[in-house]
C-alpha cells in the first residue's frame, strides 16, 4: 500500500480506527510528520487532538542506548535494567533528563503556539508542570506517519500509560514486521495499514513525504483546537476511473457531505493528480464545503511523450468529456482549477461549455487557450507568482482578452511553483474565496439559461 502524502495516510488509518469513536479517545500525533496524520484521525472521530513530545534519555557515554524517556506532566519512565548494567548513578541519570527536559518544553511551547494542553471531557492529569489532555478511563490513539525502528513510539506509549492513560493505541500508517512485534508488547493495540516484509524507509511508501515543519504542526493544532466547529469531517473519498473522449483516466473524488459545488483540477506540464500544490489547494475547497476530483488528464503511456503535455486541444476535450462523466453522477454545479497547460485546457473546456460556474487559474498560460479566451463567460481569476515574470506578462495579455468578469491576483515574490513560505497558502485563499463566491449551488439559473456563447 502506497500513500499520496499524510492527508491521504490520515485519512486511510481514521477509517481503521473508526470502531474507536464509541470510547471517546485522545488522539496524539508524535511531531513532526505524525501531527498531519494525526489530524486527519481525530478529524473524523470528533476526537481531541494534541502532540504527545517525548525525549529519550540516552545513556552518556552511549547516546543511541536508551535508559528511559519523559514527557510533559513531569513523567518519566526508566528501564531499570539499563540504568543497572550501565552504571548509571542518581546525578548522571538527573542530569540528562533535566537537558532533555529542556528541549521537551521548548518544542511543546513551539508546536502549541504557548497555548496549554486541551483538556479533554473528562478532565487533565495534575501534579506536572503540565497538564495533558489524558483524563481517567480514556483510551489514547498515538499516530505517527510510519514506523523505521519503532523506539520513539515506544517511548510514547510508555510515557502516554505512565500520565494515565486506560488504554493505549498505536496508529500507523506503514512498519516493518520487526517493529510491529515489538510494539505489540507496550501498546495495548497497534493498528497499521501496511506491514511489507521488504522496508528500507518509511518514505518510499509515500509519494509526497516531504518535512513537515514546525509551523506545519502548529498550523495543525491550532485549526484543532481554535475553532473545532469549523473543522469539517473529512470527505468521503473515492478512487473513481474517470471516463473521457475513449479513455479511462485515473481519480480522486472528494465529496464532503453537503458539498455545494465541486471542482474539477486540470494539471499540466507534467503534474498529475498526487501533484502536492494542487493536492494542499484541494484540502483548502474541502475544509470550505466543495468538493474535489482531482484526475490525470492524460493516461501513463501518453506522459512519456512531452508533446501531449501541450496538445491543448487533447487536453480540452479530456476535461469536457470527464465534466459529462461527473455530471451524469453529481447535481452540484461545477468549477475548474489549472494548473500551468491545464489552466489552458480549462479556459478552452469552459469557452464550450456554459454552465461552468468558475474558473481559477495557478501559474498558468492562458495564452495557449488562443482566440477562445474570448468565449469563456465563467468568472475568471488568474493567480500568478510576481516573481515569474514571464507568465506574469502572459496573463496579462491574456487578460486583456477575457470578456469575462474576471481578476488577476499577483502574490508578491512567489516563483512559478509558489514554494516560497505561504505561497500556496495564499493561492489556496484565493481559490476559496473564489469558488465559495461564484459557485454556490442555487444562486442562480445555469448559465445556459441566461447566456449565450459567441464566436
């Protein structure tokens, strides 16, 4: 089993783990890259969610041996045989849980944004320096984004059992058998989707595994614990074959319940649907009520000739023919998301057909949708980087030409990918506002009712 990035592994493991939701547990995601996993868990058991920071202490002279590790709440759990064969004395073992401690409270006050610990409905444990969302009779899911050796989530099941917990799970997406075994014997449960018995590392077994950062995580639980009305449950999401102009074509579709509108994301030069940018746009529309299908325009053997990555018109009619195919399952009206060449094939789709309620467009070269600019009538917004300033001159010409309603948002100093620190974040925002303004189920008659095309 292979993952597209940590929302999809979160959301997987959730559907494992549902059979927990009558216990009303605790869900704790090990920082950095199990907090979005976590996230995704706790999302879907409407469960609270927090970081469980743990910090080995390692034996001096030998820091890779562990003899114990602490946690928050002035916990500490010690393997007395290793202080024993390793000669470790009262002031040695003081002195390395007090440095480690440190750097314990340091990355709990980071990760928190010096919010404390929620407390969970029934209560904290007192007594620490601080307080933990573990209350009496609770069952503790901790989630982490895989297992390599396993030491880390060990010591976080001892030291979440040690700061009261009744029963202790562990949630993973991937581990190696190995790991598995021995995890078994200080978690009262481990659930994992994936055991295969050839591991190398927990990456290979995603597509996107890139860091998570610390603002990443404190994004994450400050969207938890903030405001927990606004968290929507997760989409229901499902692996579709999009049928399109003679070719099945591979998908995502996510619909979160009650969606008012759904939007359809045309990659190009290149990307396909795990494209990390337009996936992290994608979550921004579900966490606003839309849903997402997200879907390669072109099939594996296609994209290893460079060519079909602008064959526009191919591209296009692929778009229109997947539109159909949604239409003929989903009421809700429909927008487009183009990425680069897509955003071309989605100005092109939408110049034929409309009842497209909207279209946005990231990076993307309108100028190769050519004299139909002139035809597409859904409200148009063009984001680009103001840094790439090649395709920042192609929008504008391009602009020119939509008779459309229409805008042209520039985010300052972001590059073609938008990879600059809250780049996307900003397109994301954009590209809500955008759809969640222009493409509300109801408000208006379909286009075709009240426009006509022309050329």
């Amino acid at each position: 089993m292979r993952f597209t990035d940590r929302t999809d592994a979160g959301r997987r493991l959730a559907a494992a783990v549902q059979h927990l939701r009558d216990e009303e547990p605790v869900v704790l995601g090990l920082p950095r890259g199990g907090v979005p996993v976590a996230f995704e868990v706790a999302r879907a058991l409407g469960a609270p969610l927090d970081v469980i920071v743990v910090r080995k202490l390692g034996v001096p002279y030998q820091p890779e041996l562990a003899f114990g590790a602490i946690g928050e709440g002035g916990v500490r759990v010690l393997n007395d045989d290793v202080v024993r064969h390793c000669g470790i004395g009262p002031d040695r073992v003081a002195a390395v849980e007090r440095t480690e401690r440190q750097e314990l409270e340091r990355r709990a006050r980071r990760y928190r944004g010096g919010r404390p610990a929620p407390t969970g409905e029934h209560g904290t444990v007192v007594g620490g320096e601080a307080p933990t969302v573990i209350g009496e009779a609770r069952t503790v899911i901790v989630v982490d984004d895989g297992i390599a050796t396993g030491a880390t989530a060990a010591a976080a099941c001892q030291v979440v059992r040690a700061q009261g917990a009744a029963r202790v799970v562990l949630a993973v997406p991937v581990a190696p058998p190995d790991a598995m075994r021995r995890l078994s014997a200080v978690a009262d449960d481990v659930v994992c989707l994936s055991v295969p018995p050839l591991f190398g590392s927990v990456g290979e077994w995603y597509s996107d595994f890139s860091q998570t950062t610390d603002e990443e995580v404190a994004a994450c639980l400050a969207r938890a614990v903030a405001d927990p009305a606004r968290v929507r449950p997760a989409p229901v999401t499902t692996d579709v074959e999009v049928e399109a102009a003679g070719v099945r074509l591979a998908g995502d579709l996510a619909r979160p319940e009650g969606a008012a509108g759904l939007v359809m994301f045309a990659h190009g030069s290149g990307s396909s649907r795990h494209s990390p940018r337009n996936r992290a746009v994608a979550e921004a529309l579900q966490e606003a009520g839309l849903g997402t299908l997200l879907f390669d325009l072109l099939t594996p053997a296609e994209e290893a000739d460079r060519n079909n990555v602008f064959d526009i018109g191919t591209l296009a009619g692929r778009l229109a023919g997947a539109t159909r195919w949604l239409r003929d399952r989903e009421s809700a009206p429909i927008g487009y998301f183009g990425a680069s060449t897509g955003a071309a094939a989605a100005l092109r789709a939408a110049a034929d057909d409309p009842d497209i309620g909207a279209v946005v467009s990231r990076g993307g070269r309108p100028d190769l949708a050519g004299p139909r600019l002139d035809d597409v009538r859904a409200p148009t917004l063009l984001i680009v980087g103001g840094a790439d300033v090649m395709v920042l001159d192609l929008n504008r010409a391009a602009q020119a030409q939509l008779r459309c309603e229409n805008r042209l948002e520039i985010v300052p100093g972001a590059t073609h990918l938008f990879e600059e620190p809250g780049a996307l974040d900003r397109v994301a925002d954009l590209a809500r506002q955008w759809f969640t303004t222009h493409l509300t189920a109801g408000s208006d008659p379909p286009t075709s009712a009240r426009r006509v095309p022309h050329h």
